[in-house]
C-alpha cells in the first residue's frame, strides 16, 4: 500500500512513522508513506495558502488552488512512478471534524486499498469547493476539534497500516477492540498473584474451550457496561441473552454515588468522562 500524505506540516509526521509497528510496516516493503508539503505548491512568491473567508468572519481558509495542485502532483506522480492507470479512483479523504466519524470497519475497507491520499487541514478549514470536486471521503476522528489534520491523518494511517496483510502476526488484531462488534476482555500476564491481586483461574487453566467462553462473556459484559449501543449488531446466543440480562438488573441495583473533588471537577467513581 502507499499512502500520500497531503499536509503544511510535514515534520509532525517524523516520530509516529518512524517508531513501532509502523515503523517495521515501511521497513518490510509493506507500505510506502509520502508526505507532501501543501506550501511548495502556493503560486506566488510568500508561498501563501490561506485567506479570509468570504462573508467575514473568524479564521483563515485553506485556498483551492496549492490542494488542487498539489493532488494533481500526486496523482501525476502516481502514474509515473506506480503506474496508476485511473488515478481518479484512487480515495482523497480530507481530515476534518465534519466527516463520517472512523471506527474499525473504515480501518478495514480502507486497508483493502493500494494507494490513499490523505488531506490534512489547518486553519478554520478548506474553501468548500476542495470538499465538492476534490474530496472523495472526508473522515473525522470523533467529536472534538484539533488545530489540524494531521494528527487524525496519524491516526487513520497507523489504523489502516496495522491491518495491512504481513503487518501484524496472522490473527493478532483478530481478538481487538471492535474487531468483531464487542470491547475486547480482560488480559493478565506473570506474575499470577500482583499485590494480592490473582489472575482469573480459568486463564490459568489450559482449558482452551472454557477460556474462550470466559472471554466471550467477559467482552459482552465490558460492551454492556461501557458501550451498549455497540451490543445492538451482535449476535447473541440464548445463554449470553441471559447473562446480559443479568447484567442490566445488577445495574439497575448498583448505580453508584457520584463524587466530585476539588482536584479535577469531574465525577469520580464512574468511568465516564465527559458526562458531568
Ligand atoms: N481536524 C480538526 N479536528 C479534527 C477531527 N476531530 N477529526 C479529523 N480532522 C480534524
């Protein structure tokens, strides 16, 4: 796979690709990351690639024409160096807070790919004719604002990357998070016992059957509890229909007092952040 990597900040990209998993992708011929300075395409001679937008207003726009041009430099280079017939079909996903909000099945798809052009934005945003006639997707990495593409573009490259066939050992993200619909389960390592505190003995067991039915149940329970709204495209068999049943009348009973400190405003003794 190769991924171009359209940004006015190149040097962002240094440590992430450089370390881990990432890392050993590009050092095994797995993938290919190219990143491309949106500024060595500005047409006059201060190199600029914003403005103000039209009808005032607060912040500055990326201009069309340096991310036209410079999507067009990569589309030529493409045709030239990886013989790219029809580089129209090739993905321009824009990273802004307004896109389709990732997950794993997009990680998926989107490593199926050879070849992805990932734009980063700055400034308050693009000028909305890049998002109509250039765009192809445009990806958010959830429900905040950062001060730029780039770090999503990290984001959605290290997701993809790690599931490029050869990447990661056969099978090793066929257990993750999200993976199959669920939150993965608890995991211990040595030492067995930890201040008192003892690894689950069915781990220990070598019973392989009984531990894969002890994490099954374990991830719909860390599901429920943490994202129920993930629970409604599972399918469930009549015994883990039971065993969530169970777990909503436990809840139902056990909804504990919140407490706030001077330290930090948010409520202590629920796991939630950001829900008062
Ligand atoms: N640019 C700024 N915030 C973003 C977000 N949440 N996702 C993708 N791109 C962004």
């Amino acid at each position: 796979m190769r991924i171009d990597i359209l940004t006015l900040f190149p040097g962002m990209f240094a440590g992430p690709f450089a370390e881990s998993i990432v890392r050993r992708g590009i050092d095994e011929g797995l993938v290919k990351i190219v990143l491309h300075n949106i500024r060595d395409y500005a047409r006059d001679k201060h190199h600029v690639v914003d403005d103000y937008p039209f009808g005032g207003g607060g912040g500055m726009l990326m201009k069309p024409e340096p991310v036209f041009d410079a999507v067009e430099a990569v589309r030529q280079q493409l045709r030239r160096e990886e013989g790219v017939e029809h580089v129209d079909g090739i993905p321009v996903i824009l990273l802004t807070p307004q896109g389709q909000v990732f997950n794993q099945r997009m990680a998926a798809d989107l490593a199926k790919c050879k070849y992805l052009v990932l734009l980063c934005g700055h400034y308050e945003g693009f000028d909305e004719r890049i998002r109509e006639h250039l765009a192809t997707h445009e990806i958010s990495i959830g429900d905040y604002v950062l001060t730029g593409g780039e770090l999503p573009a990290m984001v959605v490259a290290d997701a993809v990357v790690r599931l490029i066939p050869g990447v990661l050992e056969e099978g090793q993200w066929a257990e993750d998070s999200h993976a199959r619909g669920l939150l993965k389960y608890p995991e211990y390592t040595r030492p067995a016992e930890y201040r008192g505190w003892k690894a689950p003995q069915v781990l220990l067991s070598g019973d392989h059957a009984e531990i894969a039915r002890w994490r099954r149940e374990e991830s719909i329970r860390r599901t429920f509890k943490r994202r129920p709204e993930l629970l409604v495209g599972v399918a469930l068999t009549t015994t883990e229909k039971l065993l969530l049943e169970e777990e909503r009348r436990s809840a139902a009973l056990a909804d504990a007092a919140p407490v706030k400190s001077e330290a930090c405003p948010m409520k202590s003794g629920r796991p939630e952040i950001g829900k008062g």
